[in-house]
C-alpha cells in the first residue's frame, strides 16, 4: 500500500529507489514519519513486507540509548558490515540509523569514516530533525530528503480511496 506523502516528497524518494547505493538522509519534524518512510524504503528495495523488516538478520536499526547514540553503537555498525552476506543480489543489507542528530560527536566522526566509502551492497538511511544538527561533511555524503507534510488534496485522495465516504471532508 502507498503511504500518505507529498507528491515532492514522493517524486524524491521514487528518484533515490532507481539507485539507493549512497546514503541517504531523511530530514523532517519529528511525527512526520521518517523513521516509517526509512523502513518503508528498504521494503520496496528489499520486497519484504514493512511491518517485518526488523526480523531479518541483513536489517540493523539504530537507535538513541538514553537519547544518545554513542561511538559504540557506530562500531556495531562496522561489524554488521564486515559480516559476509550469501547470494548474488546487488543489495545485501540495509542500515537505518533514526533519530541521527542524537548521535555524540565521536559517533558522527566514527560514522563520517564510514560514509567516506560506504558499502555497495548496503544502503545507511539516516533520520533526523535537521540537517544542522549533524556535521555538514555528513550530510554533504548524503543524499538528502525532507519529508514534508501531505497538503490537503492528497490526504482526501488517500482517505476516499481507503473510504469512499465523502462526509468526513464536509
């Protein structure tokens, strides 16, 4: 099913679909749903069923312990990455770090020498309040996203598609 999303928004995020090699930052408030449209994105490149993409061993979500994620975190990243995958896919593995403006200053350094030559076979998806809030250097390695907030017509798209009742809208 299509997710209710801005039809820039949408256009971006198809863009990044035809070659998710390089990674990608989702920018947005928080609510606005980019840790969904994260997971979201590895389940269209991955044809996996969004709601069961954290049971796969080739999936690494990262996330802020006591609100900060910490350089080991980062190092558990490297691992994950140093782990040899089987099969012939171009894609192997996938890693969401959400929440990326919580990470401490050693963390983005740490992260930076990994964005320096990400792996081919692994897409990083990075969420965060903004772009400020992470070292530009980061972000300039990404490609970038901000999520923005479906206008009125579209949601009355979604909602009469899924409904079909008018009156909601009156």
């Amino acid at each position: 099913t299509e997710p209710l999303i801005h039809e820039a928004t949408k256009k971006l995020i198809n863009n990044y679909l035809v070659d998710p090699g390089h990674p990608l930052l989702l920018v947005g408030p928080d609510g606005i749903g980019k840790s969904f449209f994260a997971t979201w994105i590895i389940s269209n490149i991955s044809n996996r069923n969004v709601s069961d993409l954290t049971a796969y061993p080739d999936v690494l979500l990262i996330s802020p312990i006591h609100n900060v994620i910490s350089i080991e975190q980062i190092r558990d990243i490297r691992e994950f990455i140093k782990l040899k995958m089987v099969g012939d896919k171009a894609i192997r593995r996938y890693i969401v770090i959400e929440h990326a403006n919580k990470m401490a200053r050693g963390a983005q350094n740490a992260l930076l020498k990994l964005l320096e030559e990400p792996p081919h076979d692994t897409p990083i998806i990075l969420t965060a309040m903004s772009r400020r809030s992470l070292l530009e250097t980061i972000v300039s390695r990404c490609h970038l996203i901000n999520i923005s907030m479906p206008n009125e017509s579209e949601t009355r798209e979604l909602f009469l598609t899924q409904n079909s009742d008018e009156k909601y809208f009156s």
